[in-house]
C-alpha cells in the first residue's frame, strides 16, 4: 500500500492519517494499534500534539505501561528527550509512581538518571519527594546516580524526603555511602532542619543515629532544627533533640531562641521542656530584659504557671538583682512599668512582701518618685497600700518625707493609716504635705479615733492646732463614744481642752468631776460655768458664790 502511494499525492495524506491513528491509540492504551502503526518508518516518533506533548511522555503521564513498551522498542526514541512542556519521561514516571514504567525506562542504556525537567527537579528527587519508595530503589541501583544532585534551589531528594515525611525513602538514601546528610541548598535547610521544621519524628531519629549529622546547621534565617520545632510545637521532635548534649539551646534568630518561638506561638508543653534544660539561659546578652521579654510573651499565651516559673527559678536567681531583693522590688525602684506590670500579671507573687532591707515594692516606687510604678502597683486589688516597711515607715510617709509629691497625691486617695502614725511621731512637716494633697484629715484608725484623738494622746499640741486650722472634726467620737475632749481631760492636759473648747468642741459626756481634775486649784466651793462666745469658742471657769465675770463679753451665753 505504501509504494502504492509513494509517488501518489495522496501519499502525505495517508501518513498524516496514520499519525493521527497513533496518537489515538496512544491516549487511549490501545497496544496492538500502537505496536502495528509504530511499524512504520514514516512515523515521526517525536512529533507533539496540540498540547506539546511527545507520543512517549503522553503515554507516561497516563500511566499505559504498554504502550510506553511499543514506543521503547523503537529504535529511534530519545528516551531523555524533553516535550514541549519541559517534561522529561523518566521523571514523569518517577514523580507519578509508574513504577514499571520506571523499570522499563531505566532498562534503556542511553536513560539518563540525573536529568532535570524544566521544574530541575532529576527523578530522584521527584521519586524522593512524593515518597515512591519503590522508584527510588530503582533508581539508587542505577549506576551514575547522584543522590547528592539538588533541584534549582540546592534542595537534595534527602531533604525533600525529609521534608515529606517519607521514612522509607529516607532511609533508601541514607543507606548510601556517598549520601551528604547535611547538604543544603541556597535556604540552607538541611534534612534534619526540614524533618524537625515538619514533626517527622522518625525521620529526625534516623538522623540522629548518624555520627556525621550537624545538630545546629542555621538555615538562611538564621533558625536551626530545634528553634523549628519549638516553633511549629513538636513535642517529641523538641523531646529527641534536647536528648543530645550539644544542642544549641540559645541560638539567638533575629532576637528570638526556641523558648522565646515556643511561648510566642503558645506551645505549652514545648515550653516547659526548654525551660526545665539546664543551660537554657533566659537573659540573653547578660541581661534581664531578656526573662521578662519571655515572661510576658508566656502571659499573653495565657501560660501562668510557666510565667511563674520564669519569675521563680530564673529572673528571681539574675545576677542583676541585689541580694534579697525580689523582681517586683527591683522592678519597681527602677521604675520598670512593664516588668512590674507582667509580674502582677502572674498573680502568685505576694507584691506587699518585704524584701531583705525591709522593704515593700510599694515603698520602693514611692520614695523613687515612680508615678507610673505607683499606679500600677494601686490597680492591683492585692496591694496593702498601709503595709508598712520593718521600720514601720508607709509608702505615703516615706513619699512625703522625700517631697514626691505627684506620689503623694496618688497615695493619699487610699492610705489611711499614715496621718495617725506621722502625728504620733510629731512629724509637722510631713503631716501638711499630706494635707496640703486633701487626705482625709477625718480618717480613723481601727478603734475610730481620728488624728486628733492621737495628736492629744502622744500630747502633740502644733499638729493639734494644725489639724484644727484645717477643719478637723473637733468633736470626732471613737468606738467607745470618746472625743478629743474627753480624752485631753482624762489625761489632765489642760491645754488641750482649752485649745479644743477654743473650737467649739463640745463637753457632751464630760462630768463636774472630770473638770474638776483638770483644775485642781480651784476648791470645791467653787462652782462651775461653762460659757460660749459669738465666736463660738468655749470657756471654762470655776467661780466662787460671789465672783462676777469681769469683762464677760455681752453676745457670750452660759452653757452650764
């Protein structure tokens, strides 16, 4: 038929047609068709179709084992040729799993096992990287194999197996003698690196148990295989590294470590296997900003009992801290609003403690002048803002004995206890201070007795006076139902009830006797007055029968 048409017009036609006929049988698996029109020498064995495909690389992608057989018995096929796609046979076949088809391509002796496609990807890699276990054994017998060889980015089919979490492929290759375990490429990811990045905990101990393998290999952002999976939180990744003595627990990658990664993504567990390391050292460069900064990252991951543990057994034992000094103490004098504020945060640490001089942080922020450490300090409902130091000296005393006046208007809206104990010390200066700030001059101590009642009971008459001019309740009761007055006349000071009398205090509750001990040298025939000027001050007298009050004002009254 074809000498027939050779010298015929029609000639062309017909190949045309039987080319046609082959494609067809090609995409459709038909062998015999294949096989009988592959007879012909006229077939242009590399011809691609519409979609720049080859007769051999359709028949791969589809998987028609057969049919990939009728095209490899011809002589002419170029088995490594590429089609219009970039797509190379042997890699198609490798990345798909056509393991006979592999087999059959393999058996070719002018295949060529290290070729890229246009992804420059060789099979191995592609084999590798889509875990066909099968192919890559194939292709690890195939003499001339480089399974060293990367795609375009230097990854190797190690890496890419690794990365996928294909153990038998892994160990396919790292049961090769000439395979480099800690090759990268331009990222730097090596196989340990990509295996711990991904959690393939097998695959990481299969590379463990290799003496060449490097722990700490650093990709191009600076991260190495355990800052990766303290990141992504693979726990017995984290667990299988730590197990190894010289694994780099600081690696510092663009200011974070693998402890810092792991609280910053909230991984737990992680966490508390990094911190519980020994040589995990929390202040990086020596300094304790470093533990806070993972202190408050723990905090923002709602992880309180590590952020405890942060504060206890790390930031607590920096060699920044003086002895017997507490962070929340520390932090406080040195007006560190965000340390203070993360320790507060916790929530176990009791902030009113004393610290080895015996003092509060309070105290310590108060006499530093630490408006905002203050502050903060009084949002804390746990804050005992009357706690004393050992020498019993208050937060608000000890800011009004140093003029830190912004303090002392914050310390004045909740203290209640300093204005008693500074008049009992007769300290003036300190007291004006405190009222020139509007403290409660009425407050009262835990038996009801106010300033004055204690001005009269330490006998200390300036501050009397001084709380009187600025409108003490002169007639203030205690719990028993006793006045300034009352007491100034228990305790026989004369001056105190008369200073008292001279603003208005009332004598409710006081009896001929007890006037009568305040003025001994009056006899008893002499007789009680008690009178009030317009003014409103109060006199007392003791007169005899016929004594007449010389120069008595005409607007004063008599009281009894």
């Amino acid at each position: 038929m074809e000498d027939e048409l050779s010298n015929s017009e029609d000639y062309y036609n017909y190949v045309e047609r039987q080319q046609m006929l082959l494609w067809e049988a090609v995409e459709a698996g038909q062998e015999d068709t294949a096989r009988s029109l592959l007879r012909h020498d006229f077939i242009r064995i590399h011809e691609r179709d519409h979609k720049d495909r080859t007769f051999l690389s359709l028949a791969v992608g589809l998987g028609h084992t057969n049919i990939v057989e009728c095209l490899l018995d011809r002589h002419d096929i170029d088995v490594n040729l590429q089609d219009g796609n970039d797509n190379l046979p042997l890699n198609e076949a490798a990345g798909h799993g056509h393991e006979t088809i592999s087999r059959l391509l393999l058996g070719k002796d002018d295949i060529d096992v290290n070729l890229k496609d246009g992804d420059n990807r060789t099979p191995l890699i592609k084999a590798a990287s889509n875990g066909h276990g099968a192919i890559v054994s194939q292709l690890l017998e195939k003499n001339g194999i480089d399974v060293n060889l990367g795609n375009d980015e230097g990854d190797t089919p190690l890496v890419e197996a690794a990365w996928n979490g294909h153990e038998t492929v892994v160990s396919l290759l790292l049961g090769k003698t000439d395979i480099q375990p800690n090759a990268r490429g331009e990222s730097g990811i090596t196989p340990l690196y990509a295996a711990a990045a991904k959690g393939h905990t097998i695959i990481v101990g299969l590379l463990l148990e290799r003496d060449d393998i490097e722990l700490n290999p650093k990709t191009s952002s600076d991260e190495t295989p355990l800052f990766a999976a303290a990141n992504n939180g693979h726990e017995s990744v984290t667990k299988l590294l730590l197990s190894r003595d010289d694994i780099d627990l600081n690696v510092n990658c663009h200011g974070d470590t693998p402890l810092s990664a792991a609280l910053d993504r909230g991984h737990k567990v992680v966490s508390e296997l990094l911190l519980n390391q020994e040589g995990n050292e929390l202040n990086h460069n020596g300094s304790i900003d470093r533990g806070y900064f993972l202190l408050s990252k723990a905090l923002d991951r709602g992880l309180q009992d590590i952020a405890s543990k942060i504060l206890i057994t790390k930031i607590s034992r920096n060699v920044e801290i003086p002895i017997g000094r507490s962070p929340l103490s520390w932090a406080a004098e040195r007006n560190k609003t965000d340390q203070v504020g993360s320790i507060l945060r916790i929530g176990t640490p009791d902030p009113n403690l004393h610290d080895a001089q015996g003092r509060t942080p309070l105290s310590r922020a108060a006499e530093c002048d630490s408006i905002s450490v203050v502050s903060l300090l009084l949002e804390c409902n746990r804050i005992d803002v009357n706690k004393g130091d050992l020498d019993s000296r208050t937060p608000l005393s000890i800011a009004a004995d140093t003029q830190n006046n912004a303090v002392v208007s914050i310390l004045v809206t909740r203290d209640t206890v300093t204005l008693h104990s500074l008049v009992r010390e007769g300290n003036l200066s300190s007291v004006e201070i405190l009222l020139d700030n509007r403290y409660d001059i009425n407050t009262k101590d835990g038996v009801g007795q106010s300033s004055l009642h204690v001005a009269v009971n330490n006998n200390r008459s300036d501050i009397a006076v001084k709380l009187l001019s600025r409108g003490a309740n002169v007639n203030a009761e205690d719990h028993s139902s006793t006045t300034p007055l009352c007491l100034a006349v228990q305790q026989k000071r004369r001056d105190f009830a008369e200073l008292l009398l001279d603003y208005s205090a009332s004598t409710k509750g006081i009896t001929f006797h007890g006037w009568r001990s305040l003025y001994e040298e009056f006899s008893p025939q002499h007789t009680l007055r008690i009178t009030e000027r317009a003014s409103g001050s109060r006199r007392v007298d003791f007169l005899s029968r016929n004594d007449v009050l010389a120069n008595e004002p005409e607007t004063s009254r008599q009281l009894l």
